[in-house]
C-alpha cells in the first residue's frame, strides 16, 4: 500500500467553482446530431423530432454549456442552410467528415433543444471558408430583436425572440492543416481581430473566443498564441486550448498521467496571454476556454472518414466505446480543469452524444451511459463553491511520456452556504492502492456525507446497453473521518469523490 497526504486550507482559494467549466460540444460529426439528439421516429422524440431520453441523460449530466456547430465541421458550414422549410433546406458536401449534411438541424433548432435542456448555446462562426459577413449575419439573425432582413427571417421562421447567444467561438483550429481554410497564425490572427471587432459593433458585449492551438504537441504551439493574441487582444475575452489523450501502445501509466499535459498547457497559454498582456500594456487578462477535451482513440479505424464517392448522412463516426481507465483519466482532466479555474473560465467535453460521447445511443432504441459519464456527472453536480488548492504528498513513478508524476491527483471545493467540503482524488498508479489521508485545515469536526470510488479490477471494463450498471461508482467503505483527518484507501486505477460536511 502506498501512502499519501493531500492537505487544503479554508484560506487557500484558487478561485469560484465556475459552471461552464462544465461545458459539451455538439458538432454535426457522425451520429451526434443525427440519430443521437435528433431521431423523429424515437418513441421519446418532441415535434422536433428530439429524443426526449437524451435531453434526460444531459441534465443528468449536469452540462453547462454546448458548444455548436463544430468542430472542423464548422469550417466549411454555410448556417443559412439549416434555416426556414425543413423542405426547401439543400443537402450539402461536408468535407470534414466526408459526409452529407441534410441540413435537417439548424440553428433554430439547435436552441430550441438547448433550452429544452437546459444549457447555454455557445455558437462557433465558419472563418474556414467564409469570413466577416458570415458572421455578423448569424449574429443579426439570432441575436437582433427585429426589423432587420436576418432577424425578421428569425421571426419569420418561429423564433419571436432573440436566441440571445453570449459566446461566440472565432472558427475551429485554423492552426491544423487538417482544417478547411487553414491559415498561418498571422492570418488567422487578423481575420479573427476584424470579425471580433464587426461583431462587438452589433453587441459590444458578447464573449468572444478566438481559437488557440489544437493541441499542446503543434509545431505552432506557443508562438501560434502569442502572434494571435498580439493581434486580437483588445476585442476577445478568451483564448481556446483543445487535448485529447489516449492510451499508446499499451502505456497505461503515461496514459493515467495525461493531465500533466493539460496543466502544462493551460500553465503554458496563460504565461503567453500574460506576456503579451505586458507587452501591450494592457490590464485586462484573456482566460482559457478549454473548449475540447477528452479521451479520445483518434488513431482507430472507427475515427477515419469514409473516402470516394460515399457520402454517407450521420455515418457511424469516433464511436469510441470507454473503460474503467478512460472515466479515470476523464475524470482527472475535471481535476485539472478545476484546478486552474482562475484561469480557465470556460471548458467543453467533447463531444456529448455518440462520438467520443458520454452518451449514446440507438438508431431508435437505446441510450445509455458510458463509463466517463459518472466522473464528469458527479464533479458536475458536487463541485461548488470555491476551489481549493491541494498541497499533495505522494509517491513519484516515472512514466515515458511524462517522467516521474504523483501517485495521487487531487482538487477540492468548499461551498460556503451548506458547509460541503468534497475531495476529488484520482490514482494513477496501475497496480498499488494507495492509503490516503486528507487533511483539510480549518475545518474541524467534518462528518462523511458519501465516499464513492470508480475502479474495477478489470480497468479495460465498459459499460454496454446490456449492462449498463457494472462499472458505476461503488461507495468506498474505506473511509474514515476523526477531528481533523479523513482516511480513504484508492485502488490502482480509480477516481474517487469524498463528500463532507461540516457539523
Ligand atoms: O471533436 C472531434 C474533432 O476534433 C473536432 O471536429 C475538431 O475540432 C477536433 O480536431
């Protein structure tokens, strides 16, 4: 057994619990949209045609924002299409994903199941192919009251009231040659700066995100955020960053320690937002909106887009299935991710539904939870308040990707009001439970509310639609709590959450 020690101090605060650090994407991507939130023949379906089982897995989710309509989808996305008669709506090559898009989904729908859901529309504008115009005409179209073309079209297809959508993504990793109309970082940097500045004309003040790097590994990264927001610091709010991990060649270690990435790259964008800050002599400081993170098996064959003359509708597209592992590295990046909420205002797990998706289901039939779903819930629903920062003491393991990392990863929150202390703590080594000791100073007399831990001697176990019930969290009959410590023993390979409370 391993021995470990996290302590936190009522006095050490990171920063608030923010909400939208609980964000999800929803990009028209295979079966996301199509057959996974949309499905008229659904015994559940609305008038829209929306499965009403999946609106209910997203509240239980506990999801914040959604990020829309992509991805690199976005890049080559004419919005115009997916609005009026669903009839008159043309069929369009979707060069991302080597798909047709029906165009059935648009917009207007697209708010519509996001109030019915609960959660906040965050809309990405296409600076891949198209530019300035295209903006400002979707932002008139949803955000202007009326009696102009775009808004009396709002009007004119159903939606009397403004959609009223506060943050706005400035394109989708223009810094990947992948990317329909990809661009160097000065390009990028002008065009997103002119936009932002169109857009603040119309509605001085929406959130606007200009796009960072689409990952920590991009020759670019760095100088691909420091030429961008050089240009455009004076009219964005925010800055992106995106990561997936995967497990390599059968890495398991490198793979539980995936979140060392995401802390040096969030550290590594707020030192170059910070920098040029002090260049420019601004006050003013540009956040991270984490706004695509997960894990994510990108090399697999179930990720590759058709080819030749096949345009598939809503092929079966990153369908990626998730074990024990995956919910625990998952369920660390929500470690990281809180970690830094004085910096990070804003993240999105993507995606939600059926590609690499907490969510997912059957054409018709089904849906059901996937093993990543219940660490993202539960942080979702437990974590409030103030995040505190953990002082952690744990043994070291060296990993290839990483060199030598803790044993243990921890955060915590206190929320004043009911007096709740919660500790979300992962293990990462592959085969040694560790003994941990949580000292939370200035707090005495804490009582155990729930102790519930993720793991399965098995870590390659997911959940199917048959058995959806095998790898949900256990309550973990380990821990104890005494005036001033609590104890808690975390098996190889596990994410674990103690809730307590004060008297
Ligand atoms: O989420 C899947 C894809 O990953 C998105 O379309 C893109 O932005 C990223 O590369």
């Amino acid at each position: 057994m391993l021995l470990a020690n996290v302590t936190v101090d009522r006095a050490f605060v990171v920063g608030p619990v923010r909400r939208r650090t609980f964000g999800s994407f929803v990009e028209h991507l295979g079966r996301c949209v199509y057959t996974g939130l949309h499905d008229p023949g659904h015994p559940t379906a609305d008038a829209d045609g929306f499965r009403g089982d999946v609106v209910d897995l997203v509240r239980e989710l506990g999801v914040s924002t959604v990020r829309y309509p992509g991805g690199n989808f976005v890049s080559g996305y004419r919005w115009e299409d997916g609005i009026g008669p669903r009839a008159q709506r043309p069929a369009r090559l979707d060069l991302a994903w080597h798909s047709t898009e029906p165009n059935t989904v648009g917009v207007d729908e697209f708010v519509r199941w996001a109030r019915k859901a609960g959660v906040e529309p965050m809309m990405a504008v296409n600076l891949g192919t198209r530019g300035i115009q295209g903006a400002l005409d979707i932002l008139e179209y949803c955000n202007i009251r009326g009696g102009t073309a775009w808004s009396d079209r709002r009007r004119a297809n159903g939606a009397e009231e403004p959609h009223d959508i506060r943050m706005w993504c400035l394109g989708n990793e223009l810094d990947g040659p992948w990317q329909t109309g990809h661009k160097t970082a000065h390009e990028y940097g002008r065009l997103a700066a002119e936009t932002a500045r169109a857009m603040r004309q119309v509605q001085p003040d929406l959130e606007l995100v200009a796009c960072g790097s689409s990952g920590s590994g991009m020759p670019t990264f760095g100088e691909w955020e420091r030429v961008v927001l050089t240009e455009t610091y004076d009219v964005v709010d925010l800055v992106s960053a995106h990561a997936y991990y995967c497990e390599e060649d059968g890495d398991l270690a490198s793979f539980l320690a995936s979140a060392v990435d995401m802390d040096h790259f969030i550290d590594s964008v707020v030192a170059t937002a910070d920098a040029v800050r002090a260049a420019r002599k601004a006050t003013r400081r540009i956040h991270v909106s984490f706004d695509e993170w997960n894990v994510w098996y990108a090399g697999r064959a179930e990720s590759r887009p058709p080819t030749g003359d096949d345009w598939p509708i809503a092929p079966t597209l990153l369908e990626d299935r998730y074990n024990v592992a995956d919910a625990v590295v998952a369920g660390s990046l929500l470690i990281s991710l809180l970690r830094h909420t004085d910096r990070v205002h804003a993240a999105s797990l993507a995606q939600l539904v059926n590609v690499i998706a907490p969510i997912m289901t059957e054409p018709g039939g089904r849906s059901w939870r996937q093993t990543t779903f219940h660490p993202f819930a539960l942080t979702a629903r437990h974590a409030a308040g103030e995040v505190l920062r953990a002082a952690i003491d744990a043994p070291v393991h060296d990993t290839t990707r990483f060199g030598p990392v803790s044993a243990v990863d921890a955060v915590a929150t206190y929320e004043p009001s009911t007096g709740d202390l919660v500790l979300f703590a992962v293990n990462r080594s592959v085969s040694r439970p560790v003994a941990l000791t949580f000292h939370p100073r200035g707090f005495p007399r804490l009582r155990i509310v729930e102790a519930l831990t993720l793991s399965n001697p098995d870590h390659t176990w997911s959940a199917t639609p048959d058995d959806p019930t095998s790898v949900l969290p256990h309550p973990n009959p380990s821990a104890t709590a005494d005036d001033d410590t609590v104890r808690v023993d975390l098996p190889p390979v596990s994410w674990t959450m103690l809730r307590l409370r004060l008297p």
